[in-house]
C-alpha cells in the first residue's frame, strides 16, 4: 500500500494506521530537523509535532499529492514556528554530534580526518542562512527531487536549482575557511 493511500484512509477516519507513516518516516524527519536545529531533544519535539498535526490536519490531505510533499511542508511550518517561538534562544554557535561513517578498515589517522571534515561540514553547515541549510537538507540529505522541493517551497524548479547552487557555493567557501583553505 502506497503513502497516498494509507493516508487516504487516514484521513477518512482510519486513524490507527498513522502508525504505518510513522514507522516509515519518524527517523527520516527527525534528521530532517536534527540538521537543522542541531539538537537532539527539540528535534524529537518537532517530529511528534508534525505527526499530531497530520493527525489534525488529516481531513486537508488530497490524495492527489505526494504524501512525503505534504508532510514535509508540515515540517516546515513546525520549524518555522518553533523558530519563532525561540528566535531569541538561538545559539550563536551550533554544535553537532554526528555518528560518521568509518569505511572498512581504514587506518586511525584517516578515521581520524574523516571524523574531523564531518565535524567542519556540519559546522559550516550550521553557518549557513536557515533557508540555505534547509534547501541542502532537503536536497541532499533528505533526497528530495528538486521538483519535489519546488512544489514543496512554492517555487520554480530553476529557482530551487539556484538556491541549491547558491547554498553549495555558500556552504564550500564557509567549509574551506574553517579548515583554513582558500576558495
């Protein structure tokens, strides 16, 4: 059964099996909003609060869209108010714990780098403008389809090909001058 069509239902008064959605994507917002908020505990927060409010908001859902659409733009609305809520909380500096990925047996000292330019990305990444981090979030993290955010942000597709260089480019110059490089 596809996302649509349990959410179909779920908006027909089949409740309990907003279950199937959460399974299938509750780890994939928490990241989602882990990258973007840098903390573990309000990114649970946000994640039950996207499926309370597709639980609200169910009877708004057309089946004719793309379930992974919808939800994220709930997502988004969640982030944006929890951003305005806590604006004046907002860490200058964001740190990250991130899980990096060790690949096969690869000596210490090239575990070590590697553990060490997932650290300098993500701090760059935590620099970036919060539409900027978004757009790579959701492109490049989340493997959305840039059309997929075009239809989510409202927007052209050439445009979410810009924005997406743009914070590309932004997110590059940043990484290399936290790692003491040049452009």
């Amino acid at each position: 059964m596809t996302d649509e069509d349990i959410m179909n239902k779920v908006s027909k008064g089949e409740v309990k099996i907003l279950a199937i959605l959460f399974e299938r994507y509750h780890v994939k917002l928490y990241n989602y909003f882990l990258r973007l908020t840098a903390d573990k505990g309000v990114s649970e927060d946000l994640t039950q609060d996207v499926f309370f409010r597709i639980l609200k908001y169910r009877n708004t859902y057309r089946h004719e869209s793309k379930f992974t659409t919808w939800m994220y733009q709930i997502g988004r609305n969640v982030h944006i108010d929890h951003l305005r809520k806590h604006k004046k909380e907002m860490p200058l500096e964001e740190t990250w714990e991130e899980e990096t990925a060790i690949y096969g047996d690869a000596p210490p000292e090239q575990k070590t780098q590697e553990e060490q330019d997932v650290m300098l990305l993500n701090r760059a990444l935590s620099r970036l403008t919060p539409s900027q981090k978004e757009i790579l979030v959701l492109s490049r993290y989340q493997g959305m389809k840039y059309q997929e955010i075009s239809q989510l942000m409202g927007c052209s597709l050439s445009t979410v090909k810009v924005q997406v260089h743009r914070a590309i480019k932004s997110l590059r110059q940043t990484y290399l001058s936290l790692r003491g490089g040049t452009a």
